[in-house]
C-alpha cells in the first residue's frame, strides 16, 4: 500500500514539473540546463520562476518540455554536491546559474573550483540556494573550510581579487 501511495506522489510531483511554454517563446541567449529563467531570456517576456530541462541554443523555439518548474538534478555527476546561500542580486546579474564557474571562498586558506548546477530561489527574492559541485579531490579542502566559522561562500570565478 505503502509503494502504492508513493508511486502516486511520485507521479502527481513529475506531473506537475513540466509546464509548456506559452506559444511563441524564442530565446535570446544561450541557455544551460538547469539554469533558472531571468527576465530576457525568452522573447515574448515570460517572468514565471522556471527552469531549462535542457540546453537551448540563443534563437531557438521553447518547445513543450523544455521548461520546468522544479531544476533537473543528476546526482550521477562526477564531483561532490555542495548546496551554498547567495544574493538575489549574484543570479539576477547572471554571475551565478547553471553552467557558472565560481570559486569557494574562505579566507585566504581556501579557493576551491566549483561548476554551478542550479539555483533555487524562495519567495523572498533576497537570498537564494547555489547547487554547485566539487571535484572529489578538493574534499578535504571543503572539509576545512566547513570545519568551523565564518562558513565558505560562493565568488564568480571572474571576480577580482581572488577569494
């Protein structure tokens, strides 16, 4: 009975996570899988919070199923996940989303590579949460940084000075 339930839930949830797109939507730039959808990025404007289930080329249609409104998460990627607090403000600017290279920061001790795999923003729209992942041999450095406070935080890898 137990399998039964979850399986509806589980089917209810899916079911509810793609939404198609409003007829005509174009992009307007190049957009990554599991990037969350800024105002722009889309022709007519379509400001609903949403994500890319895949990669859309700058001047390519929106299709039924490509737009989502949950983030599409492969926990089979290479690389340890690691889930940090950011601005608004960072992914507003497009400094951090799907596919942004940053670094974790903390002190002068710590300057970690990290590749961005989503964001997920609440209803505030102050702070949101940065799904980035690791490589595998950084583990002990991010064990360092966690050990005690101030706790790491996120930089664009292009931002000046370094960590």
């Amino acid at each position: 009975m137990f399998s039964l339930l979850l399986l509806v839930g589980v089917f209810v949830i899916s079911g509810r996570q793609v939404q198609p797109p409003a007829p005509g939507l174009v992009a307007t730039r190049a957009i990554v899988k599991g990037a969350l959808l800024l105002p722009g990025d889309v022709a007519p404007r379509h400001d609903a919070p949403q994500y890319a289930t895949r990669d859309i080329k700058k001047a390519e249609a929106v299709k039924a199923g490509d737009l989502s409104d949950m983030p599409p998460l492969a926990l089979g990627d290479t690389g340890i996940p690691v889930v940090f607090t950011v601005a608004r403000s960072m992914i507003d600017a497009n400094k951090v989303n799907a596919g942004a290279k940053v670094r974790v920061c903390k002190d002068k001790d710590v300057n970690v590579d990290a590749t961005v795999k989503t964001v997920i923003c609440g209803e505030d729209r102050t702070q949101c949460l940065a799904v980035v992942t690791v490589g595998a041999d950084k583990a002990a450095d991010l064990g360092k940084a966690f050990s005690k406070a101030p706790l790491p935080h996120l930089q664009p890898a292009d931002a000046a000075p370094p960590c």
